[in-house]
C-alpha cells in the first residue's frame, strides 16, 4: 500500500480556512500551530480597533516570534548553566583521579 507523501490539512485561522499539506506524522503538530495561532490573533483583535486579517496576521507573528526568542534565549542560558556545571565536575574529577594516583 502506498502512502501519500503529504496530506492536506484545513486550518481556520480567524475566520478563513486554509488547506496545507503536511507530512501524516506532522499533522497534530500543524493543528497545534494553527490553534495557537488562531488564539494569539482573536486576543490581538479583541484589543485592537478594527484590525485587518492581514495586520492581525502580522501582529500575531511578531508577538509569536517574540515568544519563541526569548524562550530560545532562555534555552540557550539554560544549556550554558549545564555546560559550565559538567564543566567544573570534570575538572573536580580529574583533580581527585590526579590526587589519587599519586
């Protein structure tokens, strides 16, 4: 049996459809996207004064975009942090393994 490469996918984003097509294995992971997405523009909407679907649009990606950067930088702080830990143990580590042997 074969399986289609991608599939296409209805997503509602305020109040238009559009159909994507995606990989099987990624199609929870759109929908997700495309909730988020959609939650993130009505809030914008319901605080702005007659916005356009496609400054909604924008507005929501800026503040998306602004959500995934500092969740990134906080990642990269975190990864950092683990680093310099091992780090440091490595060396602790190797000062006993040195006192040890001699």
């Amino acid at each position: 049996m074969n399986t289609p490469a991608s599939e296409p996918v209805a997503l509602r984003l305020i109040d238009r459809e559009f159909l994507i097509a995606c990989a099987p294995e990624e199609r929870e992971g759109l929908l997700e996207a495309a909730g988020y997405l959609d939650r993130k523009m009505r809030e914008l909407r319901a605080n702005a004064k007659a916005p356009g679907f496609d400054r909604l649009a924008v507005l929501a990606a800026i503040s998306v975009t602004h959500e995934y950067l500092a969740l990134r930088k906080q990642h990269d702080g975190a990864d950092q942090s683990v680093t310099d830990g091992l780090a440091a143990l490595r060396r602790k580590l190797e000062a006993a393994l040195d006192a040890s042997v001699k």
